[in-house]
C-alpha cells in the first residue's frame, strides 16, 4: 500500500482554474494529461499503487484529442476527472482545485465511461461489459446536480428550476458538440473552442439562474468569473 496525494497548481497562463495531478510516495507520477511538479497538496489516501497506475491507463498523449486514464481530453473529462479516477482507489479526490466542481457537473466526478473504466482494474467490481451510455451518464450527472441544488435544506430552493434547467441546457449542448465531433464534422481544435464557448454560455446561465452564494457554493467560483475549462498546451493552441 502506498499513500496517494492529489495536488494542484494554478495555469496562470490562463483567466482561472487548476492543473490537477497525483503522486504516491513509492514514486509513481501520474501527470493527467500535463505536468506533474510545483503543485500544492490537496488531500491524500491510502491505496494500492498498482491499482491506481492500471486506473491511470491508457495514456496516449500524442494524438488528438490526447488520452489518460481512459479519456480523451475534453470530451469524457479533463485533468479533475483524470486525477481522481487514479484516486478513487485512495478514496479521495481533488475538490478544492478549482474549477473542480464545475467540471464535476460536466463530465461527473471521474468522467464518462468511468463503471467499465473501474471494473478493469478494482479487483472484485462488477464487469462491465459495455461503454457507458452517454444519454445514461448525462441523467446521473442531471440527478446529482438536482440534489445538490437541494442541499443543505433537502428542499428546492426558489432557483432550483430554473438552475435544473440551465444544467440540462448545457448537458443537451455538451451531447450535440460530441455528436459533431464523434461524426467528423469538428477538428479537435474547434470542438475545443466551441467547448469553451459552451462553458462560457453555461457560466452566464447559471449566474442568471441563481443567487451569488448559490454560484459559489455549486461551482466553486464567483458568478461573471469566466472558467477556462481547457489548457491551450492540451489542446495545441
């Protein structure tokens, strides 16, 4: 057993957000999709490093869109969801990093596909013989988002609709890009661009859609902050 530390470490070159990455004191350097150095610590576990590398895997960094952990960049996570898929094995993640909980809304805490991506690695997990359904990941992401517009209280808040609504909107926009994508009809370097552009719409939805303290407490930034979602030495711009 080795212990487990996510870190994570502010891309200045960009208007907001964290790079995340994980080392484990036996040596393993687990980069997701950038750089693994100078970061700060932000939570640790106890975990099987073999484990966490087989969770680490496939990486393949020279294509585009780049792989880690199982996902291709951008459109199944970015580096929160690679971070804490290796993670996951320590039972801790990177949130504190910011951006984190607004990409946790986006592509879920591990990302997509992430049942088939555990079952190959975690001994005892149930197989799971094909991908996730995409439509079926994006109505768990609708449903964690919904109590979490409810919480602390347990009770829909006056914002709740109209804050469930502008998630589902920007989940619908998020399938139509892929779709695009998926098709050949968007170069990586564009869908990233109109990804950014959907971030950004979605931002000023949800600034519109509920309260300042609310915004923070689900995104973990202030509302008209915009979100750099995606590092432009990952995408090659």
């Amino acid at each position: 057993m080795a212990i487990l530390t996510g870190y994570h470490i502010r891309l200045t070159v960009l208007p907001y957000g964290d790079h995340t990455f994980v080392l484990s004191d036996d040596g393993h350097a687990w980069g997701c999709f950038g750089d693994c150095t100078d970061g700060q610590p932000l939570r640790s576990g106890q975990g099987d490093s073999s484990v966490a590398n087989c969770l680490s895997q496939p990486i393949n960094t020279g294509v585009f869109p780049p792989e880690y952990a199982g996902m291709r960049y951008a459109i199944d996570g970015v580096c929160h969801q690679a971070a804490d898929s290796i993670l996951s094995i320590a039972g801790v993640t990177v949130e504190g990093a910011e951006g984190w909980h607004f990409t946790r809304w986006l592509y879920g805490i591990c990302g997509h596909n992430w049942p088939q991506r555990r079952a190959r690695c975690v001994v005892g997990a149930a197989a799971v013989a094909e991908p996730e359904d995409r439509a079926a990941h994006h109505r768990h992401l609708m449903a964690d988002f919904a109590e979490a517009v409810k919480a602390p209280t347990g009770a829909e808040p006056d914002h709740y609709a109209a804050a469930v609504a502008a998630h589902e909107r920007m989940l619908a926009a998020k399938a139509a890009l892929d779709q695009r994508f998926e098709a050949g009809g968007l170069d990586f370097a564009t869908y990233a661009a109109d990804l950014q552009a959907l971030v950004d719409d979605s931002v000023s939805a949800f600034g519109a859609a509920v309260p300042a303290d609310e915004f923070v407490r689900l995104f973990g930034f202030p509302a008209g902050q915009r979100y750099q979602i995606l590092d432009p030495a990952v995408v090659g711009a």
